[in-house]
C-alpha cells in the first residue's frame, strides 16, 4: 500500500494534478478536460433517493437519475420500509462479532439472520413481485458472506453474483459503528433513524442512549414527545443515567400544574411564580443546558420565540406512532442545525394519532411520519 500498489492506474491519473484530473474552476463537461476524460452523468439504474449520498459524497453532485420511473419506484409498497416513498432501510443490529478458529476474516450471526429475514420477507411479499435472483447481498468479510450463503441455502434461496443497486437499498449493521466512518456517518445522518419494535423491547432505553451519546460527544439535544408523560419519562430516565440536571431543560406549558410535575425534574423547569414559562435565554451564558425535552407542541414555541434556536445537532422523538406528521415536524422545523441527527422511536403496530374532526382525514394527518398507512 505505501508504494501504490493499492491504488488503480485509473484512481492515480484522476486524482493526480495531470489532464484527467477535475478542475473545479472549469464546469465546462462537468470540470473535466474532454481530450482527456468524459464524465458519464445520466444514472439510468437507481433511485434518486438512493443516489442522493454517493453523488455528494464522490461525485459533486454531478450525477442526474434517469432510471425508468416503474423500476425505480417497483419496491415501495414493500410492507417492511419505514416510508414508502424512501426506498431505504437501515436496521441497526448490535449482535457480536466472531472468528472461527484459525481465520482472519470474521462474521455476526446477527447480521446475517437479519439479511435472510429481510430477503424472506421481499419473496413473500405480493406487492414486490420480486425473484430471489434480483436480491444482491453485498459483505465487507468474507466469512459474513459464507455465513448468509449458509442461511440462504438452508431456505432454498439459490445464490449468484450481485448487481447495481436499483429500486431498494437495506443496510444491516451496527450504526455506533458505522456512524464512526465518514461515508456510512453521511448516510446515518441524511434519513431519520428509527428504533421500533412492541411495548417492553426498549425503544425509549435506546432513545436515551442515543442522547447521551449525543451529548458526550459535543452535540446539543432536543427531545420531543407527542404527550408530557412520554416526554417526563424520557427526561427522568436521563437523568438516572447520569445526565447532571443543570445541562437538563424541561420546557412546560403554562397550564402545568407544579404537583404533575416529577420530583426530580424540578430543578430543570422555570417558573415564573404564576406558572411555568419559557426563560429569557434558553441557554446560560455558560451554555450549560445541552439537553431540551419538550412535547412536540412546546417544541414550536421554543423555535418561535428564540431566534438562536436552530442549534440542536439532535433530535429524538419518542412515540412517534403517536403523533400527527405536523406535530411531529414541529420538533424540527426551525430547530435543527445544517447536518442534523433525527431518531424516531415508537411502534407503527400500535393506536396510531387520534384526530377528532374527519376534515384532517382527507389530507392525511392520521399519518405518522415514518409510514402512510391509515389507522
């Protein structure tokens, strides 16, 4: 590697100061000197969506999609996607990594279960139409790769050679890991991130992790939730893991009653004397206060009344399947610093939003942000 043997001749001669290398001066044939190099920007092959990350990252934003609007749009009413117009999923997995005896490459049993289940689930579903064949299932390691061929073959899945990604992209992986990496930390960080699962699998103990990491790392949190009991939980459980108080705000509206509020949480409020308030200066002059935790509807007025808001590096929503998608957005819109971090927590199985009036039906605010399916 330190003598070049690990870089093309092609890599070399692009990114050398030579006639082949970009020029960002000249835009003329997309910065590049048409004697010497043509850059082929029409993507006939994937999703917009799942171009957006590579073409920043790699390709200055050069790249313009042109694949078929059926294959590229075929995969999304795949029931097991977040969203349905975002054809991307990343199901964090914290399952451990092994070696087998005698071998240098290593593999994660629960990585590789989760690829299958996911594979089972595409097959199954009527709404893809989709064959084993036109699965690709790429793997850093290559015992990873024989561990899934394994699983695959056990199931009856015949296994080829992968191609380009089209209409679909799951990611597996540990994303305390991955968001480590530059590349996969741009991708972590351009969708929401969500943690879901049925009551007592620890969506809101995940919740909290992510905060304190969040905050131990430098960032500044905003914590949202549909309702004060979810949003009281989420600051209480903050504090028993460690978090001091004084970094801790707990914004409350005015109709607050002091006897509702938890005991511990007290010293993180402000009242007025007359009812509970927003501060003068959401953060001290210290900036002390690292971690906000507001239902969603408080989140607006924090937005609207400071100007010097939009300084959460962080977002984390609890029962997101409970809130309306503007209320949900109300914990974002104007409060989020360029390169936020967004995590949704909560449970699209459950009671969805309760709206009561059938106008809002019709312009479906009985959606949750992260699915459009009507409950």
């Amino acid at each position: 590697v330190a003598s070049g043997l690990g870089r093309s001749m092609l890599e070399r001669l692009m990114l050398s100061d030579g006639p082949h290398a970009h020029h960002p001066l000249d835009e003329r044939y997309d910065g590049y000197n048409p004697w010497y190099t043509t850059m082929l920007v029409e993507n006939y092959r994937s999703h917009p969506m799942l171009l957006e990350v590579p073409n920043k990252l790699f390709y200055r934003g050069a790249l313009r999609p042109s694949a078929p609007l059926r294959e590229r749009e075929s995969l999304q009413g795949w029931s097991g996607l977040p969203a349905r117009n975002i054809p991307l999923l990343f199901h964090g997995v914290q399952g451990e990594e092994t070696r087998e005896a005698r071998s240098p490459s290593w593999f994660n049993v629960a990585e590789a279960t989760a690829v299958l289940d996911h594979v089972v689930s595409l097959c199954d579903a009527r709404s893809t139409n989709l064959e084993p064949r036109e699965i690709g299932i790429l793997t850093p390691y290559h015992k990873q790769g024989m561990k899934v061929k394994e699983l695959l073959r056990a199931e009856g899945f015949p296994v080829g050679e992968p191609h380009g990604i089209k209409a679909l992209l799951v990611i597996v992986g540990n994303p305390f890991v991955l968001k480590d990496d530059p590349h996969w930390g741009e991708l972590l960080r351009s969708v929401p991130y969500i943690v879901f699962g049925p009551p007592g699998t620890g969506k809101t103990s995940t919740l909290v992790e992510f905060v304190l990491q969040a905050e131990r790392e430098g960032g500044r949190v905003l914590v949202a939730a549909h309702s004060n009991a979810a949003a009281d939980e989420a600051a209480v459980r903050l504090l028993d893991r460690g978090l001091p108080a004084e970094r801790l705000f707990r914004a409350l509206a005015f109709r607050v009653r002091p006897a509702e509020v938890p005991g511990p949480l007290a010293p993180c409020t402000y009242h007025d004397g007359s009812g509970y308030v927003l501060p003068p200066k959401l953060r001290g002059d210290d900036e002390a206060v690292t971690v906000v935790v507001a239902t969603c509807a408080m989140a607006a007025k924090i937005a609207y009344k400071y100007k010097e808001a939009q300084a959460f590096t962080h977002a984390a929503v609890d029962e997101a399947g409970t809130a309306r998608e503007p209320d949900t957005l109300c914990a974002m819109t104007g409060l989020l610093a360029p390169g936020y971090r967004l995590l949704l927590a909560g449970d699209p199985q459950q009671l969805g939003p309760v709206v009561h009036s059938n106008i809002p039906e019709g312009i479906s605010l009985k959606m949750w942000l992260w699915t459009d399916r009507e409950h």
